[in-house]
C-alpha cells in the first residue's frame, strides 16, 4: 500500500540539521555534539536520523540500550555511540566488537565490566556517569556522599581493561523556569565540577567532560564543557523560541468516511459524547494504537485545510470521529494534520497533560515514517 494511504508521519531531515546548525552556531569553538537518538530518534528514525547527523558533522551519539546501538552499527553508522542505560556484563564482548561507549553508574559495575574485559584481553571504553542531583542512575556524590562517591569513581576508572573516555551528569530541572530551578541547576554544575576536580587530582584525566541536556544548552551556555548532549532541540521543541528550530515530524492522516448522524447520538465507545445537532462526521484512521494519545479524547482538534476540526468521542484503538459540520469542504480524503505545522506537538502535548517528548515518541511502528524535503516543511 502506498506509504500515505493511511496514516504517516512526514520527516524533514533537512530541519533536523536546520536545528543541529542552529544549535552549534550558539556553542563554543571545539565543543564537540553528542546527538541523542534514543527512542528511535524520539520516533524520527534514529538509523535515518543518525546517518544525516553523521554526514553533517556530529561527534558522538547516544542511545538508551544495547539493541539502540547495534542497530545503528548494523546501518553503518561509524561514530562514537554512548549507551546511557545498563548493559549486562554478558555483553561486554559485544560492546567491545561494536566499539561502543558503555556508562559506568557504580563502582560494582565497573568491576564486573573490567573482569569481562581482562578476560577478553581487550579494553571497554566507559563514561562515568554522576549522580548530582537527578537521584537516577550514577554515582552519589551530594551532601555527605562526596568523599566515598569520588573514591569509588576513582577506584572505578583504576579498574584495568577499562578506558575512562568520559565523564557526565544529567540536570533535572534546567527546563523549568524561576529561580528555584536555576539555582538548582546551578549547584548542579558546580557540584559535578568539584567531583571531576577531586577525581582528577588523583591523577585521572578524563578526555570529554559532559552534561548539558537540551534545557541546558538553550539556557546555561556556560555548562557546555567538551561535549553538549541535546536531545529535544533537535527535534526542534524546547528552545521557547530563541533558537529558531523548526519541528522535523508532521503526523498525517486523512478523512476516510464521512456520516450524517442526527442530534442526540451517543458517539463511540461509553458515549461519552453525544451529538447536540445533526452532524456531518468524518472518521479518520488514528487511534492510539498509532501513538494518539487516548487521554486526549473529547479535548482536541486536528487541522485541516479550512481549520481545526474537534474531536469527538472516545479515541479507539485505530480511528477516531472529528466533526466536519463546520468545514463542508473537508471531504473524504482530505488529509488532516494531526501535530507538526499548524498545530505544535508542544500545545497537542500539553492538552494531553504531558510533554512534547512523550507524543513524538509514541508514534508507533505501524505509522510509516516518509522522508520529505525541507520545501514540504518549514
Ligand atoms: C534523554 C537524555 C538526554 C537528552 O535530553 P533532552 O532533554 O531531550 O535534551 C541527555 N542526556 C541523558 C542522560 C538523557 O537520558
């Protein structure tokens, strides 16, 4: 079936590297980027994603897991890939194969990795990854913890077979505004500082030092150090505008039956709708087996040519009703736009009660990803 027959999600990978130029031009000289392609890419398609970042000049990529990065090996992506999460000591043979970057969160981790290395009489090249305040993977290192946590990094990267490349953090609120959030911030960086300072005069140099997300590339320039690691801008949200960054997904569908139903009827499942006038409604096909959020039901609108069209009744699971009576010129085929240039993933986002991050990766893998020209997409 043609890709666009359903429902598809039109990708412009000229606005992802719209939005990576964007992003450099406000960096310091010689700060290397990291692109984060978790999450296929946060549903872009991380093989497609990672091979345009690739050509364009990107140092490092990261993803979430094991599978996340032998798929981009297995598509020929040659640079630096970090994996964020936990891999098994099992897999350390894989890594080293695959020339893979591993995060080390903990002293017992590093331990195990380094007898799987020795055995293999080959090095893993590891990131350490430090806990400063987001309270979720990585060594403590606030309040009392600073003396035992820098010592366990130390004893960490002295492990041998192991190549301590790298170092970061992860910021919990640099995307939140007011001063409580900066300040947080803030005692962030600077803790993460002194943890790299005490490590090092112990006489561990660590080669790229790291932990601006993309809250703190679009608002603590100073936290750039070696590396930048943004994930969301380059998906063009997240910036509140300053960078100029277009948005690189557009979820399409189309009007694929239209009905006439009179005043009072209940409208899909739990008629928690009910029809206040004769109305003109067109069903399209996206539920939220394709990413469309059921929480949204009853309580947004999807863009077609002549405007917004609501949404009614309880989203099922592969389609969902829209009212047309307003718009007579939306006919069978019409194609609506779900999020991308009329309506931003960001506002859908928020009348779900969540982030932008969450709709574009909840794009599923039925919906067929079509590359388009930056022309059809600005
Ligand atoms: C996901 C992730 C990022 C990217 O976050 P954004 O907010 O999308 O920039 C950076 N670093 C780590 C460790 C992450 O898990």
């Amino acid at each position: 079936m043609d890709l666009r027959k359903r429902t598809w999600a039109e990708i412009s990978l000229d606005n992802i590297e719209h939005n990576y130029r964007r992003i450099r031009s406000i960096l310091p000289e010689n700060c290397k980027f990291l692109g984060v392609v978790k999450a296929d890419a946060y549903g872009h398609g991380a093989v497609e994603v990672s091979r345009r970042l690739e050509s364009i000049g990107a140092d490092y990529l990261a993803v979430s897991c094991l599978d996340e990065a032998v798929e981009l090996r297995d598509a020929g992506i040659g640079i630096p890939i970090l994996i964020l999460g936990h891999t098994p000591r099992e897999y350390v043979r894989e890594l080293i194969e695959r020339d893979l970057t591993q995060t080390v969160t903990c002293e017992a981790k590093a331990i195990e990795y380094s007898r799987e290395a020795v055995a293999l009489g080959r090095t893993l090249r590891i990131h350490i990854k430090v806990d400063t305040g987001m309270s979720r993977l990585g060594f403590l290192t606030a309040g009392g913890h600073f003396e035992k946590g820098v010592e366990n990094i130390v004893s960490a990267c002295r492990q041998p077979r192991l190549d301590p490349e790298g170092v970061y953090t992860h910021f919990a609120v640099s995307d939140e505004p007011g001063v409580e959030a900066r300040r947080y911030t803030e005692e962030q960086f600077a803790l993460f500082q002194r943890v790299i300072a005490a490590v090092e005069s112990a006489g561990i140099r660590f080669r790229i030092r790291h932990c601006a997300n993309s809250g703190a590339v679009a608002g603590y320039p100073e936290t750039a150090l070696d590396m930048v690691r943004p994930g969301i801008l380059l998906y063009g949200f997240g910036d509140g505008g300053k960078l100029g960054l277009r948005p690189c997904m557009r979820l399409m569908t189309h009007v694929s039956t239209i009905k006439y139903i009179d005043a009072g009827l209940p409208v899909s499942y739990g008629g928690a709708f009910v029809t206040p006038r004769r109305t003109r409604m067109g069903v399209i096909p996206i539920g939220y087996a394709d990413g469309l959020l059921r929480s949204l039901s009853n309580n947004c609108s999807f863009m077609t040519e002549q405007g917004p069209a609501p949404q009614r009744g309880r989203i099922c699971m592969d389609m969902c009703m829209i009212d047309l009576t307003d718009l007579p010129q939306v006919n069978l085929e019409s194609l609506i736009e779900i999020f991308g240039q009329r309506q931003s993933a960001e506002t859908l986002a928020a009348q779900a009660g969540t982030i932008s991050y969450e709709l574009l990766c909840s794009v599923s893998k039925r919906v067929p990803r079509v590359y388009v020209e930056a022309s059809a997409q600005k």
